[in-house]
C-alpha cells in the first residue's frame, strides 16, 4: 500500500515534537488518532518507525531514511498549495513566526497589523519565546533572531540595525541619586536578564556596565521593560520600545549605546515557497519602514535624563501647588 500523505503529514509531527499528544496538539488530532495513523504507517511501509522510551518517541533506522523523503513531500505540498492559493496578489493561509519576546512585544504587533490588513485571509502567528526557534523541527516556518546562525540548513537575511539604550522612568529618576556618569550607576538598581537564562550572546551586555548580577531580573525582555516603567530601576532596554513612551527617559545617551541587529532565518526548503517567500519580504519591509519611523520618532523628540527630571519636577509642582 503507498503512504498517504496524511500519514506522511504525521509522521513527521511525532519525528519534530518527540511524542504524540504534542504531535496531536501541533496537527489539532487527538493522540489515538495519531498513533493509528503512525501505526498504518508502518504497516504500509512493513517496518517501525520509532522506538517508544521514557523521554518519549525517537525514530528507528527505517523512521530516519524516510525523514527526507517524508520532508520533501511536505515540500511538494507547500509548493503546490502556494500554486492554488496564489491567485493574485493577495496571501491567504497560516504564516507561524519566532521571535525574541523584545521584538515580538514591540515592534511587529505594529508590522503584522500592517500586513494581516493588505491580505485579510492570511492567519499570522506570532510566537514569542525567550530562547532560540528550531526551524528543523517546524516549531515556526520563519524567525527572527539577534545573531546569525551558523549551522544547519538555514537561509539568512539581516533585517535592520537597532540600538539597546539605558533608560528608567521619570519617577525613578526624580526619586533616585542623580545619573551624571556611567560610575553613578552602582548606586542604582538594574534590571536586567537572570545570567543563567541569557539564550544569545549578543544579550549578554550589562557586563559593560560592570554588572555581574541584576538586582532585578527576568528572561523577558518585556517583563523588563514594564518593571522598568513601575519605577523599579534602570535597564537596558531596545531604541524601539521608547518611541511614543513618555513614561521612560533615556539616561546617558552619549556615554552609553550598544548596536545589534535582527536577522531573518528561514528553511533552505522553503525557498521554492512563493507565500512564504512573499510573507518574508513583507516581513523584511514592514519592519526596516516602522525601524526608519521609530528613529524618526526618537530624533524629533529625544528624552534624556535631564528632560525626565524636568518633567517630573514641573509635574509635581502642579500637583502641589494651591489656588
């Protein structure tokens, strides 16, 4: 009997996610129907495809010589669905992207909106996670990362250049021992990320501050950035959550600045893919135009921490004063 592609389509999921109720919970299947479809599988193909243990479900010699073959299926698939569905300019179907939580939480809420407004029938999922994306494993078809990859089939794309920035909120600042140099911060707390859950390399920065250890500390960059705003501490944050903030300042802008980049990461396989191709240039676009708005942004009105202070002082003044 020749494997369908349905049960091909399984296979793979159970090969990715290791088990099948996380194989059913990717493909919407409750895991007896997914091991009936693995199960006819093998009966088809008169050998077994995985080895059962306690950690879960890893493929057999015969499961590892079908993987590539069972990979360029999907390929094909892909393709052909892009031939049907590509009727015109408009993208339909579901696009699934990785990002780091920073640039998932504030800078493509504001790109995906953009996008998912030109093409109404395309679902956008945007995962974000404090750690890297296996795109071998389909955990997303595309990514976004702070640094580029050096192994695997991958193909990258640098996206756009962007700075971290040492901010706090005007209410810390008015409150705190004054910022005049970089020396004066080690009378202030930081918040920034828990050492042993730094996933990338390139967010290993409050050591250029001479900080060992946060005071304060999450692996979310957002998580950061909203103790910040409470009014906990200083922290290094990204140039593009402080566009249109009024709550936070920059301190030190001319002592302190760091430069990173966003890389786009996508499956060799996926280059035949004209959606996916066509979502990544929208991606690309829309993130290098709201990047190009942000400086614009933070150019016409830079807040420093000499403006916070000023803020504060006029704002509690008000506060105060009597009729």
């Amino acid at each position: 009997m020749t494997p369908s592609w349905d049960d091909l389509r399984v296979f793979l999921a159970v090969a990715r996610q290791g088990s099948l109720s996380a194989a059913g919970a990717a493909l919407a299947l409750d895991p007896a129907t997914v091991g009936r479809r693995v199960a006819r599988l093998e009966s088809a193909l008169g050998a077994p495809l995985f080895l059962k243990s306690p950690q879960g479900y890893a493929t057999t010699d015969a499961g590892e010589r079908l993987l590539p073959h069972a990979e360029e299926a999907e390929q094909a698939m892909a393709c052909a669905e892009d031939a049907v569905r590509g009727q015109g300019d408009r993208l339909t179907g579901a696009v699934r992207i990785g990002a780091p939580d920073g640039c998932a939480s504030f800078l493509l809420p504001q790109v995906v909106a953009g996008i998912a407004a030109a093409h109404p029938g395309l679902e956008v999922q945007v995962v974000a996670l404090p750690r890297v994306f296996n795109l071998n494993q389909r955990e997303a078809d595309m990514a976004v990362a702070v640094s580029a990859p050096t192994v695997g089939r991958l193909t990258v794309q640098k996206i756009v250049d962007y700075r971290l920035v040492l901010a706090a909120s005007s209410r810390y600042l008015a409150a705190a021992p004054p910022i005049r140099t970089l020396s004066d911060l080690r009378g202030h707390r930081l918040v920034g990320y828990i050492p042993e859950m730094i996933f990338d390399k390139e967010l290993d920065y409050l050591g250029e501050l001479g900080v060992e250890r946060p005071q304060l500390a999450s692996n979310s960059a957002a998580v950061q950035y909203h103790m910040v705003r409470a009014g906990a501490g200083l922290a290094v944050t990204h140039d593009f959550a402080l566009a249109g903030d009024p709550d936070l300042a920059r301190v030190l802008p001319a002592e302190f600045g760091l430069e990173r980049s966003f890389y786009l990461i996508r499956h060799a396989d996926d280059a035949r893919a004209r959606r996916l191709a066509r979502f990544a240039e929208l991606l690309v676009t829309g993130m290098r135009r709201q990047m190009a708005q942000v400086r614009q942004a933070l150019t016409a009105e830079p807040r420093s921490v000499d403006a916070a202070a000023r803020h504060r002082s006029r704002q509690f003044g008000e506060e105060t004063a009597g009729p």
